[in-house]
C-alpha cells in the first residue's frame, strides 16, 4: 500500500481496510495533536488510490468496510469524494460501509443534498473529534469549532442519515477547566446523542503546543483522580432517553469502559463513584499500558 507517514484509524475500524485518500489534516492546528504536525495535507490521485486496490484484490482479502484516512477525509470536494467511494465498491464489491474522519468545519462545509450523496455513494459512518463541550476550552485548543457549530453538524449528519461516532477528550481543559469541560461535555453529548461517543484522554505529545504550554507552566494536566472525576462529571451530565453506546476502551485511558447509554447509565455511575471513593491508582490501567 502506498502509505504516506503513519496512519491512524478509530478503534471500531479494526478490521477494516485503511485506504489513504488523503495525508494529513486540513485542519493541522489543534493544540494537542501531533499526529500529522510533519505531514502536508494533500488529496491524493485516484491513480495511486486505484493502485491500493488492485494490490488488494490481487491478495484476495475480503474486507467489508473500508476506512479512507487520513485526517479529515470529508474535506475531499464532493464530485471526488463519491467518485473515490464508487472506485472502491467497484474494485471491491464485498464493501458494505465506508466511514471517515470529520471535523465539524468540514461537515458544515457540505450541503445536506451533498451529505445525503455521499450516504448514497456508501460513506456510512462519520468520526467526528469534539474533545469539548466547553466553549472556552474548545478556543484555548484551536479546535476551529463552537459547540453551537458541532450541533449544527449533527443534526446534518442525522438528517442525511449516516451514523455517527463523536470522540471527547478527557484532560483537555487542563486543571483550570477541567470541571467546565466535563459538565459542558456531558451537556453536549445530551444535546448531540450521535450512535457512538468515544472518550480518550490527553496524553501530551512533544511535538505539539500544548506540551510546550506546560512546560511554560501555561497548563497544568489534571491528576488521575481527577480525570476519573471529570469522567463521573461527564456521565452524570449526560440526560437524554435515547440509545447510544459509550465508550472509554481506547488504549489512552486509565479505566476501560463500554456501555450502553441509557439503560447501564446509572450502573456505570456508581462504578466510577465507588472508585473515586476508594481511590486507588493500583486499579487504573499502568501508564506503561497507555498509548495513542
Ligand atoms: S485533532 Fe483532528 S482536526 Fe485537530 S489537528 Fe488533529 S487531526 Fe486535525
């Protein structure tokens, strides 16, 4: 596979064939992230994209959803996107679902009538990193979105009927914020309900600005008992009737759970109480164990 850099993909999207459509983000300024901080963002040709396939169908691997990296896929104009899409269902019938990063701007930046071709075309579901609820932390981060902004963009999604997967990011308000942050971000995931929520927790890489803000003493990363209160805050803010799986498996966080909202919402509460209680690091995963 003609791999540019490294790749990432969500965890749900295991099994799934990474195809690099683009390099790097569009976006590129979040203060926490180093991921593409050395990459260029670029669309690459369909020649190279048609050049993956082929090596894929020359190994006979049955994949029945595909994951177009890199960073912020949607971003790719919408004539080229569904082109890409059909390119690889050709190639590739036994794909099901096509699913993507996006970032709230670049979800804005579509019509509903476009969200609704792509839905068409395969792209099924949408990954789209929020980290806050907090207007105030999403500014100090450079996110390039307002909560206002990120409703806005969920409800296009669920008008064009993709499902969603939100990612939030426990630790990114720091200290100073870390109370506003959770409650705001519960208070978001209420108001958004997407199919899936996602929680990571910060983990300051040396590439990025907001490594170099603490080492100012510009900001300071919430102690781990504090971001278990952050993900109590979060819970206990989340008031909506209605389904939705939520997450904190990723390999960055200190407690692992998966659950389904609402009807495990108060069990799950009063696991993270009891350990809050009786706090005990001995009962997080190790920080050898973490990793983006
Ligand atoms: S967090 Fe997402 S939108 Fe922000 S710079 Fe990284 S890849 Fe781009």
């Amino acid at each position: 596979m003609n791999y540019v850099g490294n790749i990432i993909r969500p965890p749900s999207e295991h099994a799934s064939l990474i195809l690099q459509v683009t390099t790097g983000c569009s976006h590129n300024q979040c203060t926490f992230c180093g991921v593409y901080k050395e990459k260029k963002f670029t669309i690459k040709p369909l020649e190279i994209i048609k050049a993956d396939l082929e090596e894929v169908q020359k190994y006979k691997i049955i994949y029945k959803r595909v994951f177009l990296a890199d960073g912020d896929a949607l971003i790719i104009p919408t004539d080229q996107l569904v082109k890409i899409i059909a390119t690889v269902k050709s190639m590739l019938p036994t794909i099901r679902r096509v699913g993507v990063y996006a970032n709230t701007k670049s979800i804005l930046k579509k019509t509903l009538a476009e969200l609704s071709e792509l839905k068409r075309a395969g792209l099924g579901i949408l990954y789209q990193g929020v980290e806050s609820g907090n207007a105030e932390v999403l500014s100090r981060i450079n996110k390039g979105a307002t909560p206002q902004a990120i409703i806005e963009a969920v409800e296009k999604v669920k008008a064009a009927k993709m499902k969603l997967s939100q990612t939030y990011l426990l630790g990114v308000g720091g200290k100073e914020y870390s109370l506003a942050h959770a409650q705001d971000t519960g208070k978001l995931i209420s108001q958004s309900v997407p199919n899936y929520v996602s929680l990571l927790t910060l983990m300051l890489l040396p590439n990025t600005p907001l490594f170099h803000s603490e080492i100012a003493g510009d900001f300071t990363l919430p102690s781990k008992l504090d971001l278990i209160k952050e993900l109590k805050s979060i819970i206990e803010n989340i008031q909506t009737d209605q389904n939705f799986i939520f997450t904190s498996n990723h390999a960055s966080n200190y407690l692992p759970i998966f659950a389904r909202f609402p009807v495990q919402q108060a069990e799950v509460l009063s696991q993270v109480t009891h350990l809050i209680k009786n706090f005990d690091e001995a009962l997080l995963k190790p920080e050898s164990m973490r990793a983006l």
